[in-house]
C-alpha cells in the first residue's frame, strides 16, 4: 500500500514557471489501462526524485479519471501538482539539493 504524503501549495508565479520549464519536456512515465498502479507509483517516484519536475502521460479518455489519479500520484509521491493539460499530467517536488530554482 502506498503512504500518502502531503501535497504541496505552489503560488501563482511558482507553477507559472515550472510550466514554462515543463514545456519542453517528454513525458517520463505512462498510466495505461489498469490505472494509477503500484509500479507506476514506484516508477514515478524514481523519476521525481532524478528529475523535480517530470510529465505523466495518461492513457485514457475518462477525464474525472485523470483528475483523480493526478491528485493520488501527487498525495502518494508528496508531490505538487503543476498542470494538467489534456492526457498530460505535470508534478514538481524539489530535491533534498534542488537543481530547479523557484523564483
């Protein structure tokens, strides 16, 4: 069972930033059919702890579905939501030595 973590507050500046960081980016982990898995979670949590900000790219049509599991991935990775965007989903959490510097 994934440990919920708390979700962080970006201000209105922060998340603007981190989108325009955001937008060159390619998505780094894929939610397919079965949904917000375990192995997802696991492989989300390697590529935030590499990266601070990264793309989640969802598989499926369902958008309530997407809003859920963006905010699941986001409380379990104790990650900040940033924007989602069509099938693209984008959290931020910073290093214990942050490379991405919040104005």
């Amino acid at each position: 069972m994934t440990r919920l973590r708390n979700v962080k507050e970006l201000s209105p500046e922060q998340r603007k930033y981190l989108k325009s960081e955001a937008h060159t980016l390619k998505p780094v982990v894929m939610i397919g059919s079965a949904g917000l898995t375990e192995a997802v979670i696991q492989e989300a949590e390697r590529a935030i702890k590499a990266h601070e900000l990264i793309k989640v790219r969802v598989f499926g049509d369902d958008r309530e579905a997407r809003e859920a599991w963006f905010m699941e991935l986001c409380a379990a990775l104790g990650a900040a939501p940033v924007q989602h965007i069509g099938k693209l989903l984008v959290l931020y959490r910073a290093a214990e030595k942050p490379k991405i510097q919040l104005p």
